[in-house]
C-alpha cells in the first residue's frame, strides 16, 4: 500500500533528519514503527502523510493513494468545539451534508466508547477522552490508511492498555492498514505484526522484525519473547547507547 | 456572600468618601467654582439633564462608531497579513508608526481634510486610529498562536485556504481579538475625547465639549456632572466587552473559567 524508496530528508537547520529510509507496507498490516526519540519516526509519518516532501527519494502509493487518518502525541483538538464537531472536521472540510457528517461522527464516537459525550468539550474531558476524540475524528473519514504518531505517549499505563486493545479491535473490524510510531518496545510488540526498528541520526531502518502471531496477552510468553526480539535489533542497532 | 461583599465594600467606600466631600465643602465653605459639593453637582445633572444626555449619545456614538470601524479594520488587515508574510513585512511598520504618533498630533489635519462640517466622522476617525492598533497587535498574535499540528490536520484533510483560516484560525485567535477588543474599546474613548478637546468649541458635540465649554463658563457642577458620565461610559465599554467575551469563550476557554 506504501512504498518508501531511498528517503532523505534534511531538518531547515541542515541537520540529516533522514538517510535512505525505505520500507513497505502492505495492505490491511499493523506496522510498528520503532526507535528512540529524535531518530526521526515523526518525520517519516508525516512524509508518509504528504505534510512534508522528501529532500530526495520517494513516496510511493502503487494502488492510488489512500485516505488518510493522522493521530498525532497530543489530542490536538479545538477547544472551542465539542467532541462531535471535533470528530466531524475532517468530514466538514471535504463538504459532507451536515447530517451525513453528523452520523458519521457520532458512530465513530461511538466505536471508541465516547457515546453520551458528543456535546462534551475537550477541557470537560480526562486524558484518555480527548485522546479517543483524536481517533474518532480520523475514524470518521473513514480511512483506509491510519497514521498514529505516538499517540499513548502522554498517557497513564492503564488509559494507554485500554486504547491500544482499542486500537487492535478497530483495526481487525475495519480492515485498516496501520503505521504505529512509538518507542515503546512492549506496545510494538503487542499490538504490531510487523516491527520497523530506527537507528537515529541520521534515521533509517536497522531491521525489519515479523513478529510471530499467537501474541494473544500483553504478557503471554509469545508476546515476551517478541519483545527480547525487538530489543535485541534496537540494542544491535546501537540505538540504546 | 463573597459576592455581596464584592459589590457593598466599593459602594460603601463612595457613600463615605461622597459623605465627606459634601460636609467638608459645606464646612469649609469652599467656592463652588472651585469644588462644587455632591448635591451640586447631583442638581446640575438634573437641570442639565436634556443637554447632558444628548453629549453623552453624541459621545457614545461616535466612540461606537469610531471603535467599530477599527475592529473590522484591524481584523481585515490581521488576516491579511496572516496570508502574506510579504505584505506583513511591508505594511506593518506603517502600521507602528500610525500608533506611536500621538492622535492628538494628528487630529488638527484631519479635522481640517476632513472638514467641520462633517464633524462626527472626524472624531469617529480619531477614536478609530487609536483603538486599531491594539486590535491589529492582539489579532495577529492570535492568528500565529494557532496549533501547527491542527493546521497540518486540516492540510491533510484537503481544507483550502480559507477553511483553514475560517474552521482553525479564526477561532483560535479568537481570545486574542476579544483581549485586543477590551483595551481599544477603552482607548477609543479616549480618543474620541481627546479629539473633540481639539476640535474645540465651536463644534457643540459630546461630552468633553461640554466639559470645555461649562469649565469656561465657570459652571463647575455641570463640568463634573459631565466628568461623571465620561467615566460611567468607559465603565460601561469596558463592562460590555467583557460580557461579550465571558458569551463567547465560557465554554472552552481558560480565561473564561477562572473568572
């Protein structure tokens, strides 16, 4: 569904943010994409998003690009509008009727368990919630590619448990295609089929992990052992030094 | 009960400073043209009341007016500059230089191109050229404060220009226009007076006309009757924007919740 080849991509300041990046996706996948922080996974999502052009190299979509949810580390929502019309931005940018985008949202509110909190605003919300609202307004615009850059890293443990479980029962009923960026070894290896593992500085793939299936618990000996997995390509990386 | 206190301990403090004002004039025996007693004062609003009332409409008018037009043109020209860094860059320095000149420099020439006979548009004007800049400067802070990532968003979603500048920007630099608001509302007051002071007396206007002309003529009480209502109008001003941002940012914003 993605296509990655040879991406570099320099920061205004001239530093190398990228260096040869390529990776695939394929269609209906839950990819991780794994490293520590400043290695440049944010930028490579938001070239996968079209939000910024690769210095060289390319972004490819074989099969037409496709539409995209974005869910960023902070809720980023409008303070000034409620959860429905938060989640139906998207819809109302691209000139849904009203009613139409009004369903939509709230059947995304909805799927992430925020039903009865449609005329909430985000200041009367935990955490958690405007976190949900985050992905309910990219669910709504019914995407087939969703993009999550760290999106759990501002929450408690347990919030970010519940979200994640959230996330895997969306994706499985959806048929999504998700890219994951984290630097959680113990989320990627959860809740991904696939791990993408960043050295930094400049960022590119040290190894590409597919992760065994059967990882049916967070601490089921399945899952363990994919983490050992991931944090020895981080550690071979260097990315721990 | 807090709230009660709020309000009776500034109005006990006026009953006891007025109390003293009138005894200590009535004691001393103090000319009336120097420092008129409260009952004076009190009994010139009332036989000047027709007057005083028409002063305080052409005033508040004028303010309105001027203050009105500021607004739509500081909001007009901090959206444009938003869209163009270019003519930021070209235009705002003019924009400083209008501010830092005092309006009481300029007012003599605009009185004159724009003529006594057209009086109240002279003054409008003035109040409007002070009250601009704070709103241009609040607006344009508002208008860059906006989340980059919800712009990104948006980008992402195929929102034009002008979506983005209606659905994001807009109404997160909301809270910055109406701060803006507050201080130019109070100083278009200010401006307005200032301008009628030079227009002078032979423009029978508002109420620093009325100040004028009653202080020449020795009727003290009538120039602070006047007094009087110049200051209840930028309380009122400055009431009204507040109750017009409390409406619009209560349910979300920070400012709006502390309060």
């Amino acid at each position: 569904m993605i296509s990655l080849n040879g991406i570099a991509k320099h920061f205004p300041n001239s530093t190398q943010a990228l260096r040869d990046l390529s990776f695939k996706v394929s269609e209906k996948e839950f990819v991780s994409l794994l490293g520590p922080s400043g290695c440049g996974k944010s930028t490579a999502l938001r070239l996968v998003a079209g939000l910024l052009a690769p210095d060289s190299g390319s972004v490819q979509y074989p099969h037409g690009k496709p539409e995209i949810g974005f869910v960023f580390q902070e809720p980023t929502l409008m303070p000034w509008a409620d959860a429905l019309t938060n989640a139906r931005l998207p819809l109302d940018l691209k000139h849904l009727p009203r009613g139409e985008a009004e369903a939509r949202a709230m059947e995304a509110l909805a799927r992430v368990g925020l039903k009865g909190f449609e005329r909430a605003y985000p200041r009367e919300l935990s955490g958690g919630m405007k976190m949900r609202v985050s992905i309910a307004r990219a669910l709504a615009a019914h995407p087939q590619l969703l993009l999550l850059d760290e999106p759990f890293a501002a929450l408690d443990e347990i919030t970010r448990n519940a979200l994640g479980d959230d996330l895997l029962r969306l994706w499985r009923e959806d048929g999504l295609t998700v890219l994951f960026v984290t630097h959680s070894v113990s989320e990627s290896s959860y809740l991904s089929q696939r791990v993408l593992v960043m050295t930094p500085r400049p960022g590119h793939i040290a190894a590409d992990i597919t992760l065994p299936s059967g990882r049916d618990g967070r601490l089921s000996p399945a899952t363990i052992a994919a983490q050992r997995q991931i944090s020895d390509a981080l550690n071979g990386a260097g990315a721990l030094a | 009960m807090r709230r009660f206190i709020d309000i009776m301990l500034p109005l006990a403090v006026a009953a006891l400073v007025l109390g003293f004002w009138q005894w200590a004039v009535t004691q001393w025996q103090v000319p009336v043209y120097v420092l008129p007693a409260p009952s004076a004062i009190a009994a010139a609003f009332v036989n000047n009341f027709s007057s005083l009332m028409a002063a305080l409409t052409a005033t508040f008018l004028i303010t309105v007016a001027g203050f009105a037009g500021a607004v739509a043109a500081a909001l007009a020209l901090a959206i444009l500059f938003s869209q163009s860094r270019l003519i930021e860059r070209s235009l705002y320095p003019y924009a400083v230089i209008l501010q830092v000149t005092p309006v009481v420099a300029i007012a003599p020439l605009i009185l004159i191109w724009i003529g006594f006979e057209h009086i109240t548009l002279a003054l409008a004007l003035l109040a409007g050229l002070i009250a601009f800049f704070p709103v241009l400067t609040s607006t344009m802070l508002g208008l860059k404060s906006v989340d980059f990532n919800l712009m990104d968003l948006a980008r992402l979603y195929g929102a034009s220009r002008w979506q983005r500048l209606w659905k994001v920007q807009l109404p997160s630099a909301l809270p910055y226009l109406l701060s803006g608001m507050k201080t130019g509302g109070v100083i278009a007051l200010i401006g307005e007076v200032t301008a009628e002071f030079v227009a002078g007396s032979g423009t029978a206007t508002g109420l620093a006309w009325r100040i004028t002309e009653s202080s020449n003529r020795l009727e003290i009480a009538t120039t602070f009757a006047a007094l009087a209502l110049l200051a209840l109008l930028g309380v009122a001003i400055f009431a009204a924007l507040s109750l017009l941002e409390w409406a619009l940012l209560r349910r979300w914003h920070e400012s709006a919740l502390r309060a």
